[in-house]
C-alpha cells in the first residue's frame, strides 16, 4: 500500500477513535452528572421567612402579615400594602375607598406591591390618583400566578373591582413546588442571564436542558439555576383569575412587565418593523400572552412604556420598577383601564 493512503488511512482512524472517545466520554459524563445530579426538575423554595410574611395553612404559599408596619411598607388587616396615608397618619383601608364605578384591583407580586418605592410613587397608587374609584392593590413580593388566582379567590371578594389588572411578570412562573414522582411533567423556561450555548435557540436549550443531566450542570456552572415551572398550573392559575372575573362580568388586563435590561433594539424607534425583544420570544411571556387571550383578557405589553427611553434608568434592577418606572407603567395602564371604564 503506498504510502500516502497509509498515511491516510493512520489519519481516518485517529480522528475516528478522537471521535468515539468523546462521544464515550460525553456519556460517562451524562451517566454520572445523572447520579451526581438527581431529577432532570428541581424545586425552587421561597423563603417566607421575612417580618412582614406568614405561611398559609397548606404549607406553600405565603401573605402579608395583617397589621405590619415599620417605617417603609404598612400593611392593613388583611396583609395588603397601604398605599395612602391621610393627614392624621391614619393609613387608609382599601376596602373603605368609596367605588365611584372604576374601582381597579391590581392583582401582583413585588412590582404590584411596589417594592423598593414609596406606597404613593407605586404605579397603583398613581392609577388611583386618576382613576374616580381608585385602585387597590391585591399583592404581595413573591407570589406566583397560583398564588395570585388563591388571593383574588379569597381576598378579592372584599374588594369593589370593576377592573382587575394582573401585573405578570417573568417570575411568577415559579414554582414553590415539583411533584418529582410526576413524569412527564410539561416545564417551561423562564430566563438565564449568561446560556452556556448562545446559538441554539431558546427552545431547543429547554429541550437539552430537560433531557440532559450534563447540560444543566454545565448550565448550572456558567449562568446559574434556572426558574421552571409546571406549565398546567401556570395555566390553569391564569384561567382561574379569568374565571373568578368573569363570574361578577369583571374585564381583565394581563399587563406583562417587560426587563429593566439594556437589550440590542432597545432604542429602535416604537411602530411597525421594530425589532422584537429578546424576553417577548421567552416561553413563559408567550404562553402567558396566549393563555390570556384565550380566557378572553385582553393583554398590553408594557414593553412599550420602557421603549422610548434606555430600560435600564427604569429599573432598580432588572425586575423591579424605579419610581420613573412606576410613573410610565402608570400612563399605559391609566389609558387602558378608562376605555374599559367607557372613558
């Protein structure tokens, strides 16, 4: 055999084994990240113990301690944020507030809640301020749309709402819980700073990182855990706060807060052919905006408010609203609230 396919044939066979010792390696490497690993799911567990939060009888979620006060955040006796203070210093209860037919109940998490602003720069009070039967919100940092369908269920019934807006927002998709003896569970991903495989789309790196141990743990190395959730209770909290609506002929707003993140095509001009945001192509943000139109919300994408100026000068990070923030989220809302009020 001559020479030069000897020399060939040497090169096949080397790249081949190269070949095959990786793929061997990559599954030893999957076979122990799986044993080192555990379940393809993990839990994601809310720590309820803050001064102002108490855990619920059924152990998995958490409300507002009925009377807490300190210098930053009252809360009255339900657990829900004061957001007006009269001049006695007396804080006003939302359920006196007086409905003048267009009575707003914000249903929320943090941003709802107004955490990190003063209650009177909270986008809620500004809606009330404007709004002649006032809007309350029905919220508390760290709840999940589940929670948030179990307050408007027990809670909501106190309240005047001739609108309900659910302030939704990336995280609250969270789960407090997984059912890891439920195979086949449909989970959904939610956001990661830094992917460890930038081309792959969005939905394909779901798919790795439910299929594969190895993939998460090197997931896990260079952008953190991630935040799953069981997509059915996702869904079914979504229809339960429609349901809950429609029984009493209430309208619903889904108003889906977008990032306080700097993001490419962020200061494209707003109108028709700009560039879609990376968190409006996330699933969590697409499912929630189809769920809720299929229940018959309507659903504003509060992108828009933070378009016109760099996102981050919003934010107090990339969750939470600044006070300048609020005031914007306000002026989309204050907009969509009145035409369902007839104006």
């Amino acid at each position: 055999m001559p020479e030069r396919i000897l020399v060939g044939v040497t090169v096949g066979r080397r790249i081949a084994a190269v070949g095959l010792g990786a793929l061997l390696a990559l599954a030893a490497g999957e076979g122990v990240a799986r044993i080192a690993r555990g379940p393809a799911l993990d839990v994601i567990v809310r720590d309820a113990a803050t001064g102002m939060a108490m855990p619920v009888d059924d152990g998995r979620v958490y409300a507002g301690r009925p009377g807490f006060d300190d210098d930053a955040v009252q809360l009255d006796g339900r657990g829900l944020r004061v957001w007006h203070h009269p001049p006695d210093g007396e804080p006003e209860d939302p359920a006196e507030i007086p409905d003048a037919g267009c009575a707003t109940v914000v249903l929320g998490d943090s941003v709802a809640f107004g955490h990190g602003v003063s209650a009177e720069e909270s986008f809620v009070a500004r809606l009330s301020a404007e709004l002649p039967g006032g809007a309350v919100p029905l919220a508390f940092p760290g709840w999940n749309t589940a929670q948030e369908a179990s307050a408007v269920e027990v809670l909501g019934g106190d309240l005047d709402v001739d609108v309900l807006v659910v302030a939704w927002v990336s995280n609250d998709v969270a789960s407090l819980e997984w059912n890891r003896e439920e195979d086949g569970a449909d989970a959904m991903y939610v956001r990661r700073e830094l992917r460890p495989l930038p081309a792959p789309s969005i939905d394909a790196q779901v798919r790795l990182w439910r299929r594969s141990a190895l993939f998460r743990v090197v997931s896990d190395a260079l952008g953190g855990d991630p935040v799953l959730l069981d997509r059915r209770e996702h869904d079914e909290a979504l229809a339960r706060i429609a349901r809950w609506a429609d029984e009493r002929g209430v309208p619903v707003i889904l108003a889906q807060v977008p990032p306080f993140v700097d993001r490419p095509g962020w200061d494209a001009p707003w109108g028709p052919g700009r560039p879609v945001q990376p968190h409006q192509r996330e699933p969590a943000w697409r499912a929630a905006k189809e769920v809720a139109e299929s229940a018959g919300m309507r659903v504003v994408d509060l992108t828009e408010a933070v378009a016109v100026v760099r996102p981050s000068t919003l934010g107090l990070d990339p969750i939470h609203p600044n006070a300048a923030g609020h005031a914007r989220i306000a002026g989309i809302l204050l907009r969509e609230v009145r035409e369902l009020c007839g104006g």
